[in-house]
C-alpha cells in the first residue's frame, strides 16, 4: 500500500525555467511533509518542509505547496539550475505519536538541461 | 562537523548469512533510525531509536533488529539473508523525536546477497 506517490519517474526541464515535482498522499493522519534531493552514492539531503497547517512554504529558489482536501503537494524550483539534477523524494510524517516514521514516495529524477 | 557515518559502505553476502550494518550519527543527536531502499524504490522505516529504546518499528520480519548504544551510535542485524534483502541501507540522526526534527542522512551501506 503505497501511501505517498510520487507518479512521475522522471521529469526533464530546461536551465533556467521552473520544475514542478508532485507527490500524492492518501494518509490523512500525515501532518508533516518534506522533500528530500538524492544524488549518486550519497545519502538523501534535506531541501524543504511544510506542516499542514500551512499551504506554502518558501526557501530561496524552493518553493513546496500543500492542498489538504486533495492530498497532493507539490515542490517548485524557479530558476532550475543543472546543479538540481538529482532525485528527488516526497515523504511524509504524522500520527505515530513521538516517533518520526518517514514514509517515502519512490522519487522523480530531475534533469535540468543546458 | 561530521555528518552521519555508516560503516561499511559496499557488502556483499551469501543467503542465510548474518549482516552487522553501523551508524555513527551526528554528535548531539539522540535518535538515530534506519531505512532501506530497494532499486527503484524510496527509502522505507525499518526502526528508530532513541535513548537507546526502540520508539517505532516498521512492517520488516524479525529477522531484523537493530540496538543504540551509550554514545548513541546504532547497529542494525539481519539474520538469515534473503536475496530480497539486498538494497541500500540507510541511516539517518536527529537531535530529538518529533516530526519536526528534520532527520540527516548518511551515505548508506550497500548490501547485496548473493
């Protein structure tokens, strides 16, 4: 039972224009979500959160929106930069009382052209 | 400062062997927990612990285990290797429990059962 989807495996964008990843949950005991970057031989790297008592939340170039009654978020990168080319997961947290349970979605691999 | 470590980096096993995975998390960090993830995957909760008590547990057979030591370095145990059991196994530290702790990662320690 996949509770956090991430449909697209992989995603192309040019340098310079936005990325827009997306992640779907089912979950909704889940009150937290974060992204997380993934490049080769390293260990995920934290980017961006949002608890969901919020529908945005914005870091620099990172942006991650949250629509509760859809149970879907997204993460936007403006300007896509070629360093962001990595994997990028989608994960979620919330109602397993203190403990920090992180459920991954299974990732979209960015691209970002020249 | 040192990030999260995870010893040793490549392992490659027979079925039916036994595997000790280490972690050394992030100096301050009271919580470590544990990950893997399939190819093709996103990383899935094994167990986390804190204090030195385990404090979740994911849906894996009891063939897993894992402890916290006093310095709060963990080591998970798989006992009777599967071929499944092969995968990136990760650890990630936080300072605390909570959702909102954001939890770092380390590189991983590749498995493969032969």
């Amino acid at each position: 039972d996949q509770q956090v989807k991430q449909n697209s495996p992989s995603l192309s964008v040019q340098e310079g224009r936005i990325s827009i990843l997306n992640c779907d949950y089912t979950n909704s005991m889940f009150d937290y979500f974060l992204w997380y970057k993934k490049y080769p031989a390293e260990g995920p790297t934290f980017l961006i959160s949002i608890s969901s008592i919020k529908d945005k939340n914005e870091d620099g170039r990172f942006t991650v929106f949250l629509n509760k009654s859809a149970k879907h978020l997204s993460l936007h990168i403006v300007p896509s930069q070629p360093g962001d080319s990595a994997v990028y997961f989608c994960a979620a947290s919330g109602g397993t009382g203190t403990a920090s349970k992180l459920t991954f979605g299974t990732g979209t691999r960015l691209q970002v052209t020249l | 400062d040192a990030g999260v470590t995870q010893s040793p980096t490549h392992l490659i096993k027979t079925r039916g062997q036994h595997v000790t995975l280490r972690c050394s998390p992030i100096s301050g960090h009271k919580s470590v927990s544990w990950y893997q993830q399939v190819l093709g995957q996103g990383p899935q909760f094994i167990f986390q612990y804190y204090e030195k008590e385990e404090r979740g547990r994911g849906n894996f057979p009891d063939r897993f285990s894992a402890r916290q030591f006093p310095n709060y370095s963990s080591e998970l145990n798989v006992n009777a290797l599967l071929l499944g059991d092969s995968a990136l196994y990760l650890c990630a530290s936080s300072p605390q429990l909570g959702t909102l702790y954001e939890q770092f990662f380390g590189p991983g320690t590749r498995l493969t059962v032969l």
